[in-house]
C-alpha cells in the first residue's frame, strides 16, 4: 500500500544501497528540508484561502473567486504582490533586531514541525519528550513578537506587543495544565505513545468529562496563543491598526503572517494529536467489520482531517465571537481557567490512578 | 530522523525566510523621500517619544506567571510517573496544589490580578 511511511523507508534503503552512510544521511537532510519548506509553503497558501472562503462562507458572501478556478490561486498572487513591495525599515527603528524578529518567527514555526507524527511511523523526530518540546519551543514566539514590537519605534506596535507578550504567557499556564492532563492518562511525554495509547479510543471519549473540558480549554488557551480572534488583541485592527507588525512591510510581514498560519496548524496538529488520536482512525469497541472499514482510510488522511477540523473550529471562532477587552482577556484566564484547569488535573488524576476511564 | 532534524529544520527555515527576503529586494524598486520612514500614526506626526511607558500591570502579570510557569515545569516529570506511583502521587499534587493556590490566593488578595 502506497503510504508516508512506505516512501520515506523505500527512499531510505536506495539511498543506502547507492550511497554510503555519510551522503545518504546528508541526502535524507536535504530531502527532508525541502519536504519540510513545500510543506511550509502550502500550508502557508492552503490556511490563508481557507480562512477567507471560511470567513466567506460565513458572512454569506463569495469571498475570492477571480483568481484560477474557484478563487483557488488567490493566496498565490497574494504571494506575488508581497514580494514585489518595499520591504522598508523605519528611520527610528532598532534596525538589527526589526530585521531579525521575522526569522526568529519562522525558525520557532519550523522547529514546531519536528515531532509532530503526520502518519503512522512518520514524523522526523521521534523524541520522547515530544510534548515537552513543544510547550518549550513554542513560548520562543512571544520573544519575535515583543522584538519586533519594540525594534519598530511605534506606539501602536508597542502596545500590540505588550498586549500579545501578557496574553500569550498567560494562556500558556493553562494550555500546559490541559495538556498535561493527558499526560498523566498515557503515561508518557513521547507523542507516538499518547498515540498508541488511544488505539481502543481517543482520549475524548475514553476520558469522560475531565478530558472533554480539558479539550474545551485547550482550545481557547491556543485561540489565545496563536493571537486570533476573538483574543486578537495584538493585533486589533480597529484600535491598534495591525499590532505589532504595524511597520512591517513587503516579505517580513509575509514571513510574520506566515509564521502566524503554520503556528494555528501546529497547535491544532498537537490538539488532534493529544485528544483525538492523531493518525489513530476510529475504532468503535468490538464492530470488527467497521473497524476494518475505517482502516483502509489512510493514516495520514485521518491525521489531517482531524487537524483541519479544529482549524475550521478556531476560523469559526472568528466569526462568533466579539473582540475582548485586555482586562476581560486576563480575567478569564487567571479568575477562571487557572484554577479550573488545575482542579480539572486533579479529577483527571484521580480517574488515572483508580482506573476509571475506559 | 533523530537530533539532527533540529538543525535541518533551522537551516530549512533560515533558507526559507533568507531567499524569500533576497528575491524580494532583487525584484523591489526602493525609492526614498523625507516622510516615507517616519512611525505611522495615522497620518499625524508622532507626539513625544515613541518607547513610551506601560501599564505597570503586564510586569506584575509577568511576575505570577514566572511562579506559575516553574510550577508547570515540575508538574511534567509527576505527569509521566503519576499512573505508576498510585495514589501517593495524587496526595502530594494535592499538597502541592494547595500551597500554590494559598500564594496564588494572596496575589489575587493584594490586587495583583486586577487591571488597574
């Protein structure tokens, strides 16, 4: 059967047949790099048309539908218009860290990508700290962000740093506790082993109530992290005109924008990862006929359904919602979903240990 | 693929983002006058400085969050040993939880939480 994991391993054994160790390793570094950039790229391209034929189909409108068949080339020549403007510094700007805050965005985004398992036995890094890694990694953004708001020498960037630099720390508290409640079920920091251990059942519906509102403030906690609405207070348009990236121009801001869409994939990724079983398909209990049926669906096309999902559910978000205030923003968090979440790790922890779930 | 994806994954990115800026300076048309670099502010010239001064609540904000980010770290290696450990492991989360949440309280007792 033609699968991720079955190409990489055919790739692997030619390449070591035809080369020796050392430039078979640098092969698959170069290969892996360029899977890594396309798939970059048209994650970049896919989330961007999404969320306006999502935001279109919403409001009741077309959204684009001008450029290539359906509109579907639209985020393409957006492309192409970005990269044909001026990418200017302005005069007053700490002009170092204004050009290096975009790169960091990306390295942070690109790092992100390394022990996400897109389908069964394919992922880059099989690391047993998998989770861990990326609550390390992905609290590195707020560093960009609040540089590149600083460097501007602009208030409204300021402010929208400032803003996103509280919110984005704060939220992280109990997007940790949430995850950290299904770390305590599996047993295991490593992403392939939280995988395996909802072979009979996603956490969601083995955990009962404990993991669905863990599931439920995992969500708005990453709403909140990745800066969208309706916690997009870093870059509140109707008060701040863009936030922290205000000065930013050209292919910096493209990179910023970038950096913003693949980072709403990887939290979703790691959602679907932890609660609805990554690439698991799904199984119901002893039907041997469905399950079968469910196991000709492909690993990888389950991995992205269930990520596009929540995607759709955060673009949806969007559109429901109004915008929050800072001090209502800092109030949910620390009033309500700091101590819910941890008394919600205490009950998940009592269900761990006596053996409740299923 | 091991460790080694770390540093494909960076160069990968670093690649990325320095051709994309590269080609965009190539292909861009830079022209200069007095205004085009001044801070935007809706079309007014800036009043004062522009690094200005805060709300003194994000520092305090920062500073809770520091205690709570620690306690998030040593929550991790529990997390992984909690199921094996048993019941004994649930009590001293519970102990924990309870002297965490008694400063946690005294914080929000003196005002830090509020947006002032």
């Amino acid at each position: 059967m033609l699968s991720f994991s079955n190409i990489s391993k055919s790739i692997d054994t030619w390449l070591n047949a035809t080369f020796n160790s050392t430039w078979t390793m640098l092969f698959e570094m170069v290969i892996a790099g360029v899977g890594v950039i396309s798939l970059f790229a048209i994650l970049g391209l896919v989330l961007v048309l999404m969320e306006r034929r999502v935001a279109a189909w919403i409001q009741i409108r077309l959204g684009p539908n001008r450029v290539g068949p359906g509109g579907m080339l639209q985020s393409l020549a957006d492309t192409v218009k970005l990269l044909v403007k001026e990418g200017m510094t302005p005069d007053g700007a700490d002009k170092f860290l204004f050009n290096l805050a975009p790169f960091i965005a990306i390295i942070v985004a690109m790092l992100l990508m390394a022990p996400i398992a897109f389908a069964k036995n394919f992922q880059l890094w099989d690391m047993n700290i998998g989770v861990l890694y990326v609550t390390a990694i992905s609290s590195i953004m707020v560093i960009s962000i609040l540089m590149a708001g600083w460097a501007s020498n602009n208030k409204y960037s300021l402010m929208g740093a400032m803003r996103s630099g509280a919110q984005i720390v704060s939220y992280e508290l109990s997007a940790g506790l949430s995850i950290l409640a299904i770390v305590v079920l599996s047993g295991s920091l490593n992403l392939n082993d939280i995988i395996q251990s909802q072979a009979d059942g996603w956490w969601i519906f083995k955990g009962h109530i404990p993991v669905i509102i863990a599931f439920i403030i995992f969500i708005i906690a990453v709403t909140a992290e990745t800066n969208r609405a309706p916690f997009d207070l870093a870059e509140a348009e109707s008060e701040l005109t863009a936030g922290f990236h205000t000065e930013y121009s050209g292919m910096k801001f493209a990179l910023f924008f970038l950096a913003e869409y693949i980072n709403v994939f990887i939290v979703c990724a790691i959602g679907a990862t932890l609660f609805l079983g990554g690439w698991m398909p799904f199984h119901i209990g002893n039907w041997e006929s469905f399950n079968h049926i469910m196991d000709y669906i492909p690993s990888s096309m389950w991995f992205f359904s269930k990520t596009f999902f929540l995607i759709f559910l955060i673009m949806w978000f969007r559109w429901t919602f109004p915008r929050l205030r800072i001090d209502q923003l800092l109030n949910l968090e620390w009033k309500y979903l700091l101590p819910i979440s941890m008394f919600n790790l205490l009950l998940v922890t009592a269900m761990a240990i006596l053996g409740w779930h299923f | 693929m091991g460790p080694s994806s770390m540093i494909v994954l960076i160069l990968a990115a670093l690649t990325f983002s320095t051709f994309a800026v590269l080609i965009a300076k190539v292909v861009t048309k830079f022209t200069t006058n007095a205004q085009k670099g001044q801070p935007y502010e809706c079309g007014i010239p800036t009043q004062g400085k522009t690094w200005t001064q805060l709300n003194v609540g994000y520092y305090l904000f920062a500073l809770i969050f520091l205690i709570f980010d620690v306690e998030l770290v040593f929550l991790f290696p529990w997390a992984v040993a909690a199921k094996k450990v048993g019941l004994m492991a649930l009590v001293e989360i519970i102990i924990f939880f309870f002297i965490l949440f008694m400063g946690f309280l005294y914080a929000h007792k003196k005002g830090a939480l509020k947006w002032m």
